[in-house]
C-alpha cells in the first residue's frame, strides 16, 4: 500500500493529518528545516509529536532538509541527537554534511533524499542510494513516464509529491530569494519573490505556477511503484492538510473526491498536472486571486470537521473473563498488551451479564485511536457487573494501552564524527573561464580551464584538440532521461573525442561521469556552504569544487579540508532553473532563439537562456563583478560568461588579471553581505 505523507507545521496540522488518515506526517525539529517560519516542533517538543503519532501508528519524518554553514556544525550534531533520542522514523536531509553526521551519529535511523537534492533522473537516485539513503524524493518536474523509469531501477523507495505548491525552479536551484532579498531558500527562509510580477511582454506573472494536483493519477503512480504520496503544505492551515489528506485516501480507495473544496482551500486559480503528463504551456502559470481567498474562507468551517473527532485507526483485540474471583479486560494492538482488572462481580438479581451486553459497553472505543476487531467473552453464569465498572474497565485499558504505545524507541547514538580538517589555502586562485559559446572563447592563455557546455562541444568537436587539457565539459544541470542512451552515450562519444574532464552542476553527473572514469570538478549547483561537504564530494571522487555564491567571503576562506576549492567570481549568476518556460507562448516554442528577458514591477530585465528546449536559466539582471575586491582562500576563479559579447569577455578578464572594478553597473552578490 502507497504511504499518504502529510505536512504538519505545527500541531494542530499534526492532529488534522493523523485523524484524517495520514499514515506518515514529516514535521521540522526547529532550525535546519525548509520551513522555518512553520511552527515546527522545536524546544522539547519533538518527542511529544513521534509520541502522538505512534500511538495512533503513523510515522514521523523529521525535516533537516537546509544547508548548513560550519558555525552550525556543533548546532546540527545537538540537533541530530535530539531527533535520535525522539525515536523519530526517518529523516529528510538535503546537505551532503547533514547526510554525514547521520550517517555516523545515528547510522540505523533511515535517511531519505529531500527534492532538494534535485533528483530527477535514474543516475541521480542511484547515486542517493550509494550514499546510504533509503528513499529519494523525486523532483516534481518529473512526467509519469520518467518516475515510473526511475523508480524501477534505482534500488531504493521513491517519493513523489501528489498535491500543493509548485515551486518555478527546479528544488535546489533557486538563488532568487537569496540574491534579491539575502533570504535563502536552501536554508529555510524563501521570501517567494517568484510570486510576484515578473512579466514577458503582456504575458504577467511569468514564474508564477499553479498549484499541482496529481490525485487523478494515484493509482498509475502506485503502478509505477512509487512507495510514497507527498503532500506539500507546511506553511498551510490545518483545514488544507485536513482537505488534501481526506481527498487523497479517498483517490486510493478509488472513490470520488472533493476537489472544489480541495481548490477553496487552497489553490491558485485552479491546479495543473503539466509536470506529470508533460504538457508544459501556459495553462501551468497562475497566481492566488481575491476570490480564491474569499473560497478558502467559505469552506475552513466545513474543513474543520473532518478533524474534530479522534480516528478509530488502530485495531486491537479484547479479552473480556468474568468469574466468582473477579472481572479482567485484557487489549492487544498485536505488539502491546495489557490486563487490567475488575471489581468483583455481583450475583445477578434479575439478568445476569451475557456477551452481548458486555460487548456493547467495552467496545465503546470512541474519543480513542482504537477500534475493536475481535472481542471474546469469557463469562461464568449468574453474575454482572454494573454499567459503570465496565465502562470504567474500558477506559483504564485504554488509557494503559496508550502508555505503552507512547514509549520511545530511541535510536542508538555513536561517537564517529571525525574532526574538520584545517583549510590549506590562502591565495587568490588561478582564473577560469565558462563560456555560453565558443563563439566567445578568448584569452586561453589567461585561463587555467575554459569551461563550455557539453552541446557546444558536441557540436564543435575541433574544440577538443584544439583545447587540450585545459577544456572542461560542462554537464547539462537538468537532465531528464528521454534519450536513447541518455547521459552516458554522450559522455562515451565525449571520451572517445579525447575529453578528459567534465563540471557536474547537479549529483547526476557525479555518477553519470564518475562510472566512466572523467575527472570530476563540482559546480556551484552542487550547493557547498561548509568543511564537510567539501570532504563528502572528494570522497566521492572529484577533483575540486565551485562553492555556493550564497557564502561570504569571509566563510569561504575559513573552509577546512584538503579539496581544492573555487568560487564564481564573476557573471550574471544563475538564479533559476526551470522546465516549464517562463518565455514560451501559447502556441509553443515556435521560432523562440532560445533567449530572451523577464522584467520585474520596477522595470529590471532579467535574461533568461534555454538549454536546447529542456531547461531555461534565469540569470540575474546585473554580473556579479569583484575583481578589485579582496578574494582570499580559494584556488581559482570561475568568470562565468553567458550573453556577454567577445569584447566584453575581453574587458572582463583584463579587469580581473589586473584587479580593475568594473565600470559598468555590478553587484558584489552575498560574498560580502549576511546571508538569512
């Protein structure tokens, strides 16, 4: 049976989920969750919830799904204790440290791959389960067909989002809220500028998508294989968490369900299913209206309902004996057992207790989690006992059978964190160059690598000879498996040009790459804010590492371990990853050059560049640009060229040659500001 999984921000949302069947609810601990402004479950708390769903037999998966810095290091390892000592089901971790300090904390306690690690191929899952995770939260962007792919090959459980919010960006590639307003997605804190109205000509809100709804589909889902339903929401009402776990078990049993309240609740002027069917065109985009607002409203009282009474969900068994030496009730759930006794029994005066009427008075379970499956009575003849010592027998049962239910099975803790190594470089770097096209390859001698996108190579094979060493393949970031022969047969034909390294943007192309032998080097989509996710990254063979633009300056040069590290120190940074076009028109692609602009409500253009119809980068409207700033503590410098002209590349790498500022418009990025 697929697992419906449920939001709970707090608890009241924990309670409409359980009550209306959820069979696992995942919740936050407090900090190092992507929902910090939810209530989460910090300050002690935590225990209270696994407590409260296990007694009524649903399971709790504990969000610790950000990136971390190293100054939350000792923070991260207090908190991994604690979800340990909570006796908590499993965990959802994005960071590759986070990964770590499980791993060697609590090495039993099952691990899943949030979406936040961008899985959205079979090498990406496959590469989740070599690093011990059990279950992989697929990206949403996937089509029914590329789950059911993954799902049936990758080795471990599979996890899909069934119904809520759609994020625009691919999970794990978003620097939108970072770059505009210092608060980072990646750790909890998007302020969901997407939201608002970026526009392409007079088409408004052009990043802006419709809530998914996939409740039609759940048993193709279940056909695939998939092991998990995720409902997505842990910023929503508790209403809405009633609403969408009621409708998506009744989607199970195959019966009808309420999607107009379902949509009343919460919805963005409807829902779509483009990502799972593949019919990725305007219909996708909306926006939340004054009338969906008025819905919500209209229904939250009806909602409230399907929540207020305790679900019968745990079935037990009663043993119920009545003799001259005195009366016992024994309940078991099949692993708990309890016997309580009775008061003595009277000698009937008119009607003796018989089955039935005890069977009524015990049975009476309601205002608990248990529902009586079998009940046996085993009754000596000619005595009863009053109404009131039953129900007050029943009651006790109850109340201890619940005590035992509650008792946490905490995970067992060892001490094998291994120190951080202390940082082992503090010069400025050598310089890099990535380049769009070849078309605006220059000053080769300047660069210790020049770094071009794998269709750019492909296309221009020559490059490879005339490069030499120095090229680096740059990886597609997204890389859906469509093809036939899918990433690996591109890899072979690069390999057999003679191209000996390539850059992996996302963790696919670690193990994509990795299996046929390239030399790898991490980009800054691999997402590395600390000293142990460095660590991770060489032991999973690479040979160097970009890491995040969401990190200072000052943090990057504090970095320990021995893998050699970089930055991007210049371009107009990428800010989204998208599979669904923002620029794409009604009729569809048409005669689209592949590029174009977004402008926000204040008039700022943003480019956005498409990779071959799969993917769209939106980039931000101005280059980061430091080349006069102090860098300290990295081994090289990416400049990162995208629709820069050749003269412009030129300009650029004298300025950083020579530590010249920028005179045209530019923006230091985060490395000198506070990151939320």
């Amino acid at each position: 049976m697929v697992e419906v999984l449920a939001p709970a921000g707090g608890e009241e949302q924990l309670i409409a989920a359980v009550r209306c069947g959820a069979d696992a609810v995942y919740l936050g601990a407090g900090g190092f969750n992507a929902r910090r402004n939810a209530e989460n479950f910090g300050g002690g708390r935590l225990a209270d919830a696994v407590r409260y769903a296990h007694v009524r037999g649903v399971k709790v998966h504990v969000t610790v799904n950000t990136l971390v810095m190293d100054s939350e290091l000792d923070e991260l390892d207090s908190t991994v204790r604690e979800i340990a000592r909570a006796g908590a089901d499993a965990v959802i971790v994005q960071d590759l440290a986070v990964n770590a300090a499980f791993r060697d904390t609590v090495p039993a306690l099952p691990r899943h791959a949030s979406t936040q690690m961008t899985v959205h191929n079979l090498d990406g899952a496959k590469l989740a389960a070599d690093l011990g995770f059990s279950r992989v939260v697929l990206a949403r962007e996937l089509t029914l067909r590329e789950i059911e792919r993954i799902t049936a090959r990758c080795g471990i459980e599979t996890e899909v989002f069934i119904h809520g919010a759609l994020c625009m960006c691919a999970s794990g590639q978003c620097e939108l809220s970072a770059m505009l307003g210092g608060r980072s997605g990646n750790r909890g804190l998007c302020a969901q500028p997407c939201r608002l109205d970026f526009h392409n000509g007079e088409r408004a809100f052009a990043l802006s998508l419709k809530d998914m709804s996939h409740l039609k589909y759940v048993k193709d889902l279940a056909d695939a294989g998939v092991a998990s339903f995720k409902i997505e929401g842990r910023m929503k009402r508790p209403e809405y968490v009633a609403a969408a776990v009621t409708a998506t078990r009744a989607a199970l049993r195959g019966e009808p369900y309420d999607e107009e309240s379902l949509r009343a609740v919460f919805s963005r002027s409807g829902f779509t299913d483009g990502c799972l069917t593949g019919k990725r065109d305007t219909s996708m985009f909306g926006v939340r209206e004054k009338e969906d607002v008025a819905a919500s409203t209209a229904v939250l009282k009806k909602l409230a309902a399907l929540y207020r009474a305790e679900r019968q969900s745990v079935p037990v068994s009663m043993d119920f004996a009545l003799s001259p030496a005195g009366s016992s009730l024994t309940v078991s759930d099949g692993t708990h057992t309890v016997t309580v006794a009775g008061p003595a029994p009277e000698v009937a005066v008119n009607r003796p207790l018989d089955e039935d009427a005890a069977r009524r008075s015990l049975t009476k379970t309601g205002g608990t989690p248990y529902a009586v499956e079998r009940f046996d009575a085993r009754l000596a003849p000619g005595l009863t006992l009053p109404v009131s010592s039953l129900n007050a027998l029943r009651r006790e049962a109850a109340d201890r059978l619940t005590e035992a239910r509650s008792q946490v099975t905490s995970w067992k803790i060892v001490d094998n964190r291994s120190p951080i190594p202390a940082g082992r470089t503090d010069h400025a770097g050598v310089l890099r160059g990535r380049f769009e096209h070849l078309s605006q390859v220059c000053c080769v001698d300047a660069l210790e690598k020049v770094i071009l996108p794998l269709a750019e190579v492909e296309n221009h094979p020559q490059v490879v000879e005339n490069l030499g060493d120095k090229l680096v393949v740059e990886l597609p970031s997204l890389f859906f498996d469509r093809e036939s022969g899918g990433i690996s047969g591109r890899l072979a034909k690069i390999s057999a040009l003679g191209v000996k390294n390539v850059l992996c943007e996302t963790l696919y192309a670690v193990k994509a790459a990795g299996k046929l032998g390239f030399t790898l080097h991490g980009g800054a989509g691999l997402n590395v804010l600390n000293s142990v996710a460095l660590e991770e990254l060489q032991r999973l063979g690479l040979a160097d590492a970009t890491v995040s633009f969401e990190l200072s300056m000052s943090k990057i040069a504090a970095l320990g371990g021995s893998l050699p590290r970089g930055i991007l120190a210049y371009g107009y940074l990428p800010l989204m990853r998208f599979r669904a076009c923002p620029l794409k028109k009604r009729a569809g692609c048409g005669d689209c050059p592949g590029s174009g602009t977004l402008t926000d409500r204040k008039g700022t253009e943003f480019p956005v560049l498409c990779a071959g119809r799969e993917y769209g980068t939106l980039l931000n409207s101005v280059p980061l640009h430091i080349a006069d700033r102090p860098i300290l503590g990295v081994d090289f410098k990416t400049l990162w060229f995208t629709v820069e002209t050749p003269p412009q590349v030129r300009a650029v790498v004298e300025q950083y040659q020579k530590s010249l500022p920028s005179p045209a418009p530019r923006t230091g990025g985060l490395y000198y500001r506070r990151l939320l």
